[in-house]
C-alpha cells in the first residue's frame, strides 16, 4: 500500500490524499444557531491549523489551532445543530470542539464522503490519533512545505537561494530569530559545509538549517529525556518533569492534565 488508508461507508482515504484535499479547501456550510454561512475551508500548509474564507475577522481569529480540537464529531450532535439543523443532512454533518471553553465549530460538507474525508484527515493529522505514522507524517507535510516555499523564493528557478534571499524567506516563514542571528547561522552554516556553491543553498541545505533554526536544544533534550513519543508531553511525563526539573511536590495527573488542556 501506498499509505495509510482508513474506511469510511462509501470510500477509502489514504492519508495523503485527505492531507492533501483539505490543503487545496473545501466549500464548507457552517451552521450557527440562528443562520448558516458559506466557507471554503483549508487546511495550513504545514498542518498546524484549519483557517476559513472570505471572513470579516483578522487572520490569527478565523482559524482554530488543531492543538486547540477536543473532539471532531460527526452528526448533528451540538446546541448550534438543534437550533439550525433542519435542511442539513446528518450524514454530512460533523463539529470540532475546541478551545478551554469547548465551543463548536459545526459544520455541513456537500456529501458524506467529503465529511469522512475531514473528519478522518483531521483525526489523521492530530497528535496521537494515527500512532506511529504520526512523526513520519508530520515530517512529509513539513518536507513538502519547506520544498514549496523555497520553490516560491527561487525567482530564477536555479535551485539556489543567496545570503539575502535565504535571510527574508527565513524571516517570512518565522524561524523566531533576528535577521543578524539569522545572518550569523547562514555564515557558520555556509562555512562548514562549504561547497562549490558557496554563498548559496540548495533545497536540502536550507531544510537542515530551517529544522536547526526552528529546533529550540533545551526543549529537544527535555522531550528526548522525558517523552516517550519525543514530540510532546502526555501527563504522566509532565508530572515527571515538574517533580524533577521544577521541584514540584504533590502534583496530580489531574492537574497535569489540565495544565496540557
């Protein structure tokens, strides 16, 4: 098989392509309690949140952070849905509940095959939902993204990117670093692994320094000594780090858990 494929009554989604359909969006119905509204619904390149257009609100608060979603359920099965969901079929319909307040995002795809295809490729890219694919995953879409990024600054299409071109796409895309930390990192960089090419990176080159820059140490070790996924922190291993590394007595995993909430 050529990936994952998980089953739905009608179809067979294979990971990528649910990945891939919700980046290109969806025209979706979102269903409020008094009216309904049109969207067209994406998922972010490197799959980190889902965002609607058009919207009338600013960028950062028409999207919902997947690490924000409780529960992606299908049905009519919300206040918003008893109040407005006579004319929606139920087969199509399905809600993200997410946020500390567990609000709903309730929504209508046009079939029930484009509301499996969500509601699994949510599941899909969410933390812990498709076990040992997750890392492996992660790292395709953000391989795929870097790639496409990089394509986009490669006015020329030569393959390279130079020191000021690296610099602002670095900047664009929020490494979290000032241009002359940046600057510096390119230099060390370019040095060690210098080339025929000097003074410019290729795809594969600026990936590595991207994945350095973006790769907080003190975290790393922190996540490779107290996590056994190496990518977050289920209770229990919080509990852990606050008993060892902060000098906490008498946690709960209760209160772990509802710090992770």
């Amino acid at each position: 098989s050529n990936g994952t494929a998980a089953q739905s009554s009608h179809a067979i989604y294979r990971v990528e392509d649910c990945v891939k359909a919700m980046q290109n969006g969806t025209d979706i119905v979102k269903v409020k309690s008094r009216r309904s509204y049109h969207r067209r619904y994406f998922l972010n390149d490197d799959a980190s949140y889902l965002y609607w257009q058009p919207t009338n609100k600013p960028k950062d608060e028409a999207r919902i952070n997947l690490t924000s979603i409780r529960e992606v359920r299908r049905g009519q099965n919300t206040e918003s849905f008893c109040a407005n969901g006579k004319g929606h079929e139920e087969s199509c319909s399905f809600s993200l509940i997410h946020g500390d307040d567990y609000k709903s995002l309730d929504l209508v795809a046009a079939s029930d095959e484009e509301a499996s295809l969500w509601i699994l490729g949510l599941g899909y890219v969410m933390e812990g939902d498709y076990g040992s694919r997750s890392t492996e995953m992660k790292q395709q879409i953000r391989d795929q993204w870097l790639r496409k990024t990089f394509e986009e600054a490669d006015k020329d299409s030569s393959g390279f990117l130079d020191e000021d071109e690296l610099i602002g796409l670095a900047q664009r895309i929020n490494v979290g670093l000032p241009r002359n930390q940046i600057k510096r990192k390119f230099k060390q960089y370019d040095t060690e692994h210098g080339n025929d090419t000097k003074g410019k990176m290729d795809i594969n080159e600026f990936a590595a320094l991207f994945k350095e820059l973006s790769t907080r140490p003190e975290i790393y070790h922190l996540l490779m000594r107290y996590s056994a996924s190496h990518e977050f922190l289920r209770a229990n291993e919080l509990k852990a780090f606050l008993e060892t590394e902060q000098g906490a007595k008498n946690i709960s995993i209760d209160e772990c858990e509802n710090f992770i909430r």
